[in-house]
C-alpha cells in the first residue's frame, strides 16, 4: 500500500512486543482466511453443477473432523490468550522505580502534574529511557488517556486513580488522544507526548517559573485545610499521624487491613468514613467538593514525602520549577476556586 | 418444466384494506409488516451513516457541527442496533418461516405477535421523537456519567424508546421458544429441524434472559437523570463502571442476538444450493447454543482498559477465546457443506460466498480484542468499529439478504431479476470491504472511534472508507428496487423454485393463511435431497 502507512511509531519498551503478537494474530488470520476461501472457491468450480437433476453426495459429517476443527483452533486461541495475558501483565504494572505524574481529564484538555510541580496542558514532557507511572482520574466524565505510539491507554473515571505506565524509547513528539467519548469535543482532547534525552529533559525541568514541588503545595494545603491539627506527627492526635505510613499495611476498625498507596489515601481524604485505622474514632469530615484533582494529587504527594523510606525507592524529587505553558499559580494553590 | 400459476388464494388475498393489516394475527403479515417497518429504520440509520462518512472526507471536521456529528453516530448505532440489527432476521424471517418450518399454522401466541409489533413501534416512536426533538449524543452505549449527568440532549426519550422495543424483543423470544417446543408436526422431532429453528431457539433465549438486564440498566440512568439517584456518580458513592458491566452483560450476548439468526439462515441457504444435508448438523446446532450460552460469560472484554482488575481482564479474555471455537465449527462445516454438492449461484448463494468473507475476517479480527495485550492499543480505535461491522453488518446483514433474496419467492410468489439480485449482491461485498477494511489499519494507527476531526495522516484511509460507502449504499438501494419491481411484474415463482427440501417449501408460493390444509406428516430427515425432492420440485 504504497505511502499508506500500516503501523504507528513504536516508541516504548513494550510497544514491539505488541506490534509482534499483533504480526503473529494477522498470520494466523490471513492463513485461515485464505484457507476456507481457497476451499469454497475451489468447491465452487470443481462441483458446480452440471445438470438440472444433479443432486449433493449424501455426507452426514466426520467426528475426527469435528474434533480435528475445534481442537486445533482451541491450541492457537490459547497461545494468542497466554502471550497476550503475560504481556498485559507486563503493560499493566509499573516498575517501582517509576517517575510519577499525575493525569486528570476533564472536558475537553488533558492536565498533567509532575511531582516536581511543573503543570502542563495537552502537552506531557517525560524523559526517555526511563519507567514513567501515570496515574489518570477525570474531573466529570469518563476519558481515556491513549498513547498510540506506547501501545496503550487507560480509562480516566472519576472518582479513582487508574495507573497506566510506559518506558520512552525513541525521543520525538507523540500524540495523545481521548480514546473514551465524552461529550462535545471529544476529538479536540488531543495534546502532544514530548519524549526527550534525559539532558533536555533536566533543561525543560529547570525553566520557567516556580511555585513548588508537589509536595510543598501539598505541604500548604494540609495547613490551609487544617489537616495538621488531627493529623499530628506524634501520633497522639484525633487522627492517625501520617509519617512513614506509606506502602505499609494498617489495620483498619472492621478488622481488615490495608494498603496505603495513592488509591487509600485519595478515598481517605474523599470519603473519610469509608475506610478508619483501628483505635480512631470516625470524626474526620468528607473534603469532597472543597478540594481539586490537582490539590488532591499535591496532598497525597506531600503525605507521601512524609514517609521517605517509601520515598527511597521512587526518583528523587526534581528541582521546583514549571515551565511557561503551565497554568499559572492559582492564589490558594490547588484548593477549589 | 410446467409454468407455475400465481395461487389466486393466499395470505396476502385473505383481507384487503389498512384494517386487515393493523389487525391480523397472521404471523407472515405481521412478518411483512416488521418487514416495511425494519427497512425504514435501516435507510434512516443510514442516512446518519452517510452524514457520518461525508465529514470524515476532511480532517479538519468542517462540514457539520461537532454536536451534530456526535448525534449522527448516536442515532445511527441506535437505530441500527436496536431498531434494524436485533428484530431483522427474527421478526421478519423468522416470524414468516418457524411456524411452516415446524410444520404449525401459525405462532404459538398470535396476538402477542402482533402486540409485539405494535411495542416495537412505540418504541420507535419514542426515538424518532427524540430526533425530531434535537437528536443524542451519548452513543448507542449510553455510557455513564456522560449520559446520567453530563448530556443535554434527548437521553430520557432514547432510552423509553429503546426500553420499550426490548420488550417486543422479549416477546417474540418467548413466542418462539412455545412454538418450537410445543408446536411442532408430529414426528418432527428435535434433530429434523432446520438449523434455522435451532439458531432461533438459541437468539429466543438471549432475548428472554438478556433483554430484561438492559431494561432495568436503562431504568437506571432514566432514575439517575430525572431524580438525581446517583447510582453511577462517584460523587454521590456511585460507580460509573458499574453501568458497562450492567449495559455489556445484555449488549454484548446481544451481538448474538443480531448474528446467530444469520448463521440459521446461512445453514438453509448453504444447504439449498448444495442439495446436500449440512455436514455435521448436530455439531453445527449445538454450536449456535454454545454461543448463546458462552455469550453471557464474555462480558467483560468490552472493559479491559476501564478498570477491572488484572486477573478479571485474564478471565474474560480466557472465556471470549470460547466463543470463537464454535463460531469456527460453524464455517468449517460450512465450507465441508459445499464438498461434493451440487453447486448452483443465484443471488442467495452469492450472499453466502460474501458472508463467508466478511464473518471470516469479521470473526478473525475478534482474536485481537480478546487478546489482552492487543486489545490494550485496539480499544475504542476504528479497529474495532471495523470488526463490529464487519460482524454485524457483513455477517448479520449479509445473512438477512441472502435470507431476503431466498425466501422472497415464498413471501409474495415472484421472482425478482437474476442478474440485477448478482449485481447488488457483488456490489455490497465490493462495497463493504472498500468501506470497513481500511478501518482495520486506521485503528492500528491509533485513531480513535467517535471523533469529528482526526489528524492529517489518517486522511487517505478516511478517503478510501467513504468512497466504499457509497458503494455499499448503492448495494442496499438496488434490491428496494428490483424487489418492489417483482410484486407486479415478477414471473411466478411456484411452490419450490430453488428445489428446496424444508416443509415450508412444501406450501404455495405465498402460502395460505393457515400455511398448510393439513397438518404434515411424512416428515423427511433435515436437508434431505433425493431425485425425488428436485421431482417434485417441477424444476424440469
């Protein structure tokens, strides 16, 4: 198909694993739609009729045939179903070494947040060559944050953090599209991924203005919303303390257990009763409504920069700064209006 | 050959006036009125069609307002899902042909035949209704919140009206399963029914199980819309997901519902043309039951980027794998149909060859959205715009007008033209793969299904898609044509033109109201072709 290109960019570390299955399933199809043309075509001239009484053989069926049909094609599905489950494993779990950046769709533009609090609009500037977690909510509908050229995407629900990961391969710019209707223009959502070479990368980290990482703004927020006065680092206030809890287990009042990780704190922040730590009395309010995606993200940062045990493992925290295209500083930074 | 006489007693002579039609509880005039009914609906979804591919000529979404082509695609897969796709092979091939298949005057349940139609077209009401009114713009899947909270466009109409045709879908399941249970000829038992019968048994219980779930998910975002129930909205400790779980678990065996009818049709035709029993009729009748029955299980591959868990998405890949099997048994069987027949290749036959094709390739392309790690790229691109049409419209369309073009002797007793039936055929495949194969390699390019305007490299497929359609347009125009051409001036088709071996063939073209004077009882084996079949025929 001369200058129609087949297959997008492969830009990330799983991109040509897909693109390989992806060969793989074409082959399988391609052999079995020839072969059953093939077969009713040849059927069609070799026993054509050839005079107005003529009537079939009478063939009631062939159970080795039946078995020979259903069998064989069962053996191929289940190679396609392993190959393709081990690889979506793989697409689905981000390396712990991640950098993080927080996504949040909304009608119609793509946010992005990276933890060293630069904020960006449509357009995503990650490093090449390394792990690169996003974790994707929407402000109102459903979307769908999709990477052609990485090979995957992920739904944007409110109300949840969906993780999606990639590794940048080959710097270059890529497209980002809505993959998940939502309204109007649906097709405007669209923005632009910027893979560069780590060097660029630090220069983009380090231009334009600043208003704190992630953590710091969060850091604000917790005194603003008055987290701090329960949430005291002791341990002897109404709250739970917040230090070194991170990737821990805690036990909850039902009995259970859980892990904090992102999804915990978002629901215990959101929806306070829903989840309580053993020995606190439920008191906490719900901040549902009184605190952004973006201010939400920057908390669950800050908490998270509490525990630096946990911390020790993610990257570094990149220097302060946010590049020009950002949406500039709101006067109480991440709080609703 | 003897030429036939144009029976002066029929069910179409038995009454004349508008009354005789809105009140019969004839089951092949009510067929013919979901007939007139369906083909409205089609041209009219397809009129969104074609507002659909004359803006995606141009990247840059410059023809209608994106609010108009959002409510384009909405009321197209609306239209074309629930109005068109699921009552077109049963409400119509079906109604006219499971009671003389089985060898019974009429349904088991005449009137709620007829009821059923008028819900159908209550139902119906209510949607054009809400295109008078402004359109949708939620597409066909209604997903939430967009639908609950988010749309101001016509959703509660939309929904009503889809509501209140599933129950007409639910009625006609449940007449059919009485009729086959309980209506069948002396003698004919189970295994010397047509596959026809069997793929209608298995789409009945889809109807009657399935359709119920849609109802209440409907009632649902209607609650959620008018009184703010917050099922859905996370806000309110709602879960959107949970709508596509409740929405895929009837939609998805839905497909069913749209396909396998076509399969029970492909069977007779297959059969007719080969004047040879199918090879391995009972592999070929428990397959359609197997997909019925595996079809509830498979929901959940629609969702494999919306969130479910990792293990979850490995189960519903696993089991979507288990309905591609008996779907291969199907046309391998098929294909082994045709070995050492006797082959001829009028306009139903023709159909038949273009449906091996696009189902092939149609089912092919399945494998690559139950494979999880491709599924991951494919979801929601035009990747799997083309493998749903190309089961549902090359399949199941395929299959309703290789089953129109058989029957339609036995419907009004003409024949149509031979040569203008082989062109419509040719150029629908034609038409077909020119439209939808290009989608295949726009979706593994990334673009994405329901968008207006889309990126300059997409624009050549995007070119080559909409000339196909045009194309296929012509295919669906040209059969109106030539078939209402054939009720005056057709030639007189006889009771068996095609040397057919089933009971229904057995009537006058057209029937009598009570299809047979006599309750039959020398029932042959299914699809059994002896001289003496092709004899009495009178075909030479």
């Amino acid at each position: 198909m001369g200058g129609i290109p087949l297959f997008p960019e492969a830009a990330s570390s799983f991109a040509p694993e897909v693109d390989a299955l992806y060969l793989f399933i074409v082959a399988v199809s391609a052999f079995f739609t020839v072969a059953v043309s093939a077969a009713v075509v040849f059927f069609a001239f070799r026993y054509r009729r050839k005079h107005p009484e003529e009537i079939g053989a009478h063939i009631e069926g062939s159970l080795p045939l039946e078995l020979l049909w259903s069998i064989i094609p069962t053996i191929i599905a289940m190679v396609m179903f392993a190959w393709g489950a081990k690889l979506f494993y793989e697409i689905r779990r981000a390396p712990a070494e991640s950098l993080q950046i927080y996504a949040v769709g909304k009608q119609w533009m793509w946010k992005f947040q990276h933890t060293g609090g630069q904020r960006e609009i449509n357009e995503l500037h990650v490093p090449v060559g390394r792990p690169i977690k996003v974790l994707v909510t929407s402000e109102d509908v459903l979307h769908d944050l999709y990477f052609p050229s990485f090979r995957t995407k992920i739904d944007a629900i409110p109300g949840r953090y969906q993780p999606l990961w990639f590794e940048a391969t080959k710097p270059g710019r890529y497209h980002i599209f809505c993959a998940e209707y939502c309204g109007t223009k649906h097709s405007g959502m669209i923005g632009t991924v910027i893979v560069m070479e780590p060097q660029q990368y630090q220069d983009w980290l380090a231009g334009g203005g600043s208003e704190g990482t992630m953590a710091e703004r969060g850091a604000k927020l917790f005194n603003d919303l008055a987290c701090n006065t329960c949430h005291l680092d002791s341990g002897q206030g109404r709250g739970p303390s917040l230090k070194d809890i991170v990737g821990k287990s805690v036990e909850l009042a039902g009995g259970q257990t859980a892990i904090v990780d992102e999804a915990y704190l978002r629901e215990s922040i959101l929806n306070s009763q829903a989840k309580i730590v053993k020995g606190f009395t439920p008191l906490m309010p719900t901040f549902q409504g009184l605190v952004s995606e973006e201010g939400l993200a920057a908390l669950i940062e800050h908490i998270k920069s509490l525990s630096p045990q946990a911390a020790a493992n993610a990257p570094a925290p990149v220097p302060a700064a946010a590049p020009s295209t950002s949406t500039p500083a709101a006067p109480a930074q991440g709080a609703r209006r | 050959m003897e030429t036939p006489v144009y029976p002066a007693q029929n069910y179409l002579s038995n009454g004349h006036g508008l009354k005789s039609w809105l009140l019969t509880k004839d089951h092949k005039r009510i067929a013919i009125l979901y007939l007139i009914s369906i083909s409205a609906f089609f041209f009219l979804g397809g009129l969104f069609a074609v507002g659909i591919r004359l803006e995606l000529t141009t990247p840059q979404g410059d023809l209608f307002q994106p609010d108009t082509y959002n409510k384009f695609f909405t009321l197209h897969g609306v239209i074309m899902v629930f109005f068109f796709l699921i009552p077109s092979v049963p409400a119509v091939l079906g109604n006219f042909l499971i009671p003389p298949m089985v060898g019974a005057k009429d349904l088991a349940f005449p009137r709620i035949n007829l009821l059923s139609w008028y819900i159908y077209v209550v139902g119906g009401i209510f949607t054009l209704f809400a295109i008078v009114a402004g359109g949708v713009d939620t597409g066909w899947t209604f997903y939430t919140p967009y639908s609950a909270a988010s749309s101001s466009t016509n959703v509660v109409p939309t929904a009503l009206g889809v509501f209140i045709s599933g129950f007409s879908s639910i009625l006609t399941g449940l007449n059919f399963i009485v009729t086959i249970h309980r209506m069948r000829a002396p003698g004919l038992h189970w295994f010397k029914l047509p596959l026809f019968v069997w793929a209608h048994y298995a789409t009945s219980l889809i109807q009657v199980l399935g359709t119920p779930v849609v109802a209440i998910t409907i009632v649902m975002v209607f609650a959620e819309r008018a009184f703010g129930f917050g099922i859905f909205d996370p806000q309110r400790g709602g879960d959107p997901v949970l709508f596509q779980h409740l929405f895929w678990f009837y939609s998805h065996p839905a497909v069913y519902i749209m396909i396998l009818p076509a399969l029970g049709v492909i069977s007779e035709i297959v059969s007719t043309f080969s004047r040879k029993r199918i090879f391995g009729y009972s592999f070929v009748a428990f397959s359609s039951l197997a997909i019925a029955v595996f079809g509830f299980i498979v929901w959940a591959h629609h969702m494999f980027v919306s969130g479910i868990t990792v293990y979850a998405a490995m189960v519903f890949s696993f089991l979507s794998f288990s309905v591609a099997i008996p779907s291969a048994v199907k046309v391998f069987n098929w294909s082994a149909t045709l070995h050492r027949g006797s082959l001829s290749f009028e306009a139903p036959m023709l159909y038949v060859y273009g449906f091996f094709g696009l189902f092939l390739i149609g089912g092919l392309t399945g494998l690559f959205l139950a494979t999880l790690g491709t599924d991951v790229h494919l979801h929601d691109t035009y990747f799997v715009v083309a493998h749903f049409h190309y089961i549902m419209v090359g399949g199941a369309i395929m299959g309703y007008l290789g089953g129109i073009h058989f029957w339609w002797p036995k419907m009004v007793g003409r024949m149509y033209s031979e040569f203008w039936s082989r062109i419509s055929a040719i150029l629908v495949f034609v038409g077909f793969n020119l439209t939808f194969f290009p989608q295949f390699v726009l979706g593994y390019m990334g673009m994405p299904r329901r968008y207006h305007m889309y990126p300059d490299e997409f624009q050549v497929l995007n070119v080559l898609s909409s000339g196909g359609a045009a194309v296929l347009g012509l295919g669906y125009i040209l059969p109106v044509l030539y078939l209402l051409y054939s009720l005056k001036y057709g030639e007189v088709a006889g009771n068996n033109p095609w040397g057919a071996s089933g009971l229904e063939w057995r009537t006058q073209s057209p029937p009598l109201t009570e299809n047979f004077l006599e309750v039959p009882t020398d029932i042959p084996e299914a699809y059994e072709y002896t001289p003496k079949v092709i004899r009495e025929a009178k075909l030479v």
